[in-house]
C-alpha cells in the first residue's frame, strides 16, 4: 500500500510539473500527456499549444507538434506538425513538413505534407512531397513530389515519381505508374498495368493487355487503341495449314495482335485456334516495303477433350503495302507443345523433338506464314 501511493504522489507531482511548465510557457508545452481531451496536462486549452513532445492514451488535440506525438487512437493537430506522428488509429493535420506519419487506419493532412505516410488503411492529403504508403489507398487532391503505394488505389493531381497501387492508379502527369488491374493519366513517362493503361500523351512504354492513348510509339499489348498508330485486320495461313483473322492495333514501332482460326487439315476433330502476341513495324526500307517481326503463342483444342496443342512462335516476314492493303511473307522458328497426340502430325518435319510424362510432346522446327492485311 506504501509503495502504490508513493508512485500515485509521483504521477501526481509529474502532471503538476507539467502543468506549470505549460503555464509558464505560454502558448509552447515542451511536453503534454493525457487521457482524451480535455483529460490533458493543456487542458481545454489545448487545441492552442505547440507542443514538443505529446503522449495521448487514447486521443489528443493540439495547434502544432514539432517532436514526437504518440496516440493510442488519434493525434489531431490543428496547424503544422514536424518529425514524428503515431496513432494506432488516425493521424489527423492541418500541414506537415519533413514529418513522417505512422498510423493503423488512415492519415489526414488538409492542406501540404513534405515526409513520409504508411497507414493500414488510407492517406489524405491536399498536396504531398515525400513517401506515401496505405493498405488501401492515397488520396491527394493537389500535386505529389514523391512515391505512393498502395493495396488498392492512388490519385494526385500530378505525381513526379512513381504510383504503385494493387488496383489502380490516378493521376494528371506522372513518371511512372504500376498498378494490377489499370493506369490512367494524361501524360506519362512509363504505365504498366495487369488489364488497362489509358493516357492522352505516353513517352516511353504502355505494357498491359490494353492500351489506350492519343500518342504512344511502344505500347505493349495485345490490344493497342493508339490515336497516330496503326489499325490492321489480317487473315494468314501457316505451315500448319491454320488460318487466322486477327486484329493488329499499335503505334508506329510495336503492335498487339488478338486472332481466332480454324485449321483447315482433315482432322479427326475440328481444331479451333485462339492467338496472341505482339509485333514489331520496322522503318520502310524501300517504297511501300518493310519488315514486321512478330512473336505468337497460338492455342488449339477440339473442344471435346482437354487435350492441347500450344505453339510459340517467332517470325520475320517482308511486307509490301499498296494503298490499305498489304502482303506479308516469312520464315517462323516454332516450340511446340503437345498433349495426347493433339496437332502432332499437322508438321512432318522437326528439327528436335521428344515424348516426356503424361503423354506430352515437345518439339521445334522451322516454318512459313503468310497472309494479306487492310489497315482501317
């Protein structure tokens, strides 16, 4: 019994120190402990101290913090804090500078940040210099001098280093951006996403399944809506005797392409096709003559067993354009992968082959492709 109020008086005489420090002080506490406001060493007053150091069980209020401020829930500072916040909950600021932020849920700065932000669950800023990272999304409606990552989703205004988010990523301007479903921005350097890229004005790479954009010379993808590229319908017929309708869409160098066919050999089953790859235009090396390298994977099956027949292939055909119309011709180097027999004997020649476990084939060998194309 003697001891516990002996630290009672301890705790007591603590706060009193603090307390008159804080009187002494004025509107500058060099530090301010509580409960929840206004359970606090300021009072109801303090929403008007600076404070230096600030440790709140479960919330606390202030004007400014310039060192650390511990919350178990929230810090809420009304102006400007610096250095260090941490809240097992939120952080909430009016503007901070070189200050990094900690918190579970989410942080909050109305107007500017200049330092780092992780939160468990979201970042929201008016405008932010540094490094941002959120379980689930950064917000900021003004312009980003820095890094965000997020679990689901970034938008800035303009953005002068990376967006990473596992969803989406949103923003006006913006060096690069890397997100698993979509990127959209009006001028980038680099997008990269797992389904969409849209952007008026992209001067390095687009890479997705679809890419849309008013100008892009490289976009990567098996569907490219370039507003200056090119736009192809094609139909060709291989070695194997597959035709394929396909659809080409890129800028001035790479292109996407997307097909479906139909082998035209007396098989047991019919064989229906579905190809995708991309291409490469070079620059025309005479009048109306060029050469287009294009890398495929073509898939088949008879839609009866599950039973496949996958071929990649990699070829280099001249072309000659009249008009919209264009002939192309070339050799293919193709790798070749068979289950239960499925398309083996549509070549009768390999260069190597082999039989491996559950009735697989493996073989390589050199063909031919060639075709007629209309640009639209």
């Amino acid at each position: 019994m003697r001891t516990n109020y002996i630290n009672y008086r301890i705790i007591v005489i603590v706060i009193a120190v603090i307390t008159y420090a804080n009187t002494v002080f004025s509107q500058t506490a060099p530090a301010h402990i509580g409960l929840i406001y206004p359970l606090s060493s300021n009072g109801k007053n303090a929403a008007n101290y600076t404070n230096h150091f600030s440790l709140n069980i479960i919330a606390g209020v202030s004007k400014a913090e310039t060192g650390v401020a511990i919350a178990g829930i929230s810090n809420i500072i009304k102006d400007s804090a610096t250095r260090l916040q941490v809240a097992g909950f939120s952080n909430h600021i009016g503007s901070a500078s070189h200050s990094a932020q900690f918190a579970g849920f989410m942080n909050q700065v109305k107007n500017s940040t200049s330092g780092s932000q992780i939160a468990g669950f979201m970042n929201l800023d008016g405008s932010m210099k540094g490094f941002q990272a959120a379980g689930y999304a950064n917000f900021v409606k003004g312009d980003v001098d820095g890094t965000q990552i997020a679990g689901f989703m970034n938008t800035a205004r303009s953005n002068t280093q990376a967006q990473v988010a596992g969803f989406g990523n949103f923003s006006g301007s913006a060096k690069a951006q890397i997100a698993g479903f979509m990127n959209k921005a009006t001028e980038v350097n680099t997008q990269i996403g797992g389904f969409i890229n849209i952007a008026k004005k992209v001067k390095g790479v687009q890479v997705g399944f679809i890419n849309i954009a008013d100008s892009s010379a490289c976009p990567i993808g098996v569907i490219n809506i370039v507003k200056g590229g090119e736009k192809q319908v094609s139909l060709s017929i291989d070695e194997s005797a597959t035709m394929i309708a396909a659809f080409k869409s890129g800028g001035r160098i790479l292109y996407g392409i997307l097909g479906v066919g139909y082998n035209l050999k007396d098989n047991p089953d019919p064989l229906y096709a579905i190809q995708a790859g991309i291409g490469a235009h070079s620059p025309q090396l005479f009048p109306h003559f060029r050469i287009n390298v294009e890398a495929k994977n073509t898939f088949m099956t008879n839609l009866k067993s599950s039973a496949y027949y996958n071929r990649q292939s990699l070829g280099a055909y001249a072309a000659y354009s009249f008009g919209r119309f264009e002939i192309y011709a070339g050799p293919t180097f193709n790798y070749l992968e068979t289950e239960d027999g499925l398309g083996q004997d549509l070549v009768g020649h390999y260069i190597w082959s082999e039989h491996v476990r559950y009735n697989r084939f493996h073989a390589i060998y050199v063909g031919a492709a060639g075709g007629v194309q209309v640009r639209l």
